[in-house]
C-alpha cells in the first residue's frame, strides 16, 4: 500500500470560503416579465398564499 493511500469510506475533507461575488445590482430588474412576482398567480396556489 501506498503510504497516502485511503480507506474507501473515507470522505474528503472540503474547505469552504466566502469568496463568491455577485455583479448583481439590487432593483434592476424589478420590473421584469419574467420574474415570479410579476406573474398572476397560479391556479394550484392556496387562496391563503396568494
């Protein structure tokens, strides 16, 4: 066996960072026809959600 070899149950350790940066700019497609909330509301939704 090697001397860096692992047992097969073993599970990789991963590092997560914060380092993900949007370019988004908030407010800028508010009014997009596309999005969700400027779209009726569909017929499955409960009466108390919409």
């Amino acid at each position: 066996m090697l001397p860096y070899s692992s047992h097969p149950y073993e599970e990789p350790v991963v590092f997560v960072e914060p380092c993900v940066r949007t370019l988004h700019i908030r407010g800028m497609d508010e009014d997009n026809p596309n999005r969700f909330w400027n779209n009726e509301t569909e017929d499955w939704v409960p009466k108390e959600h919409r």
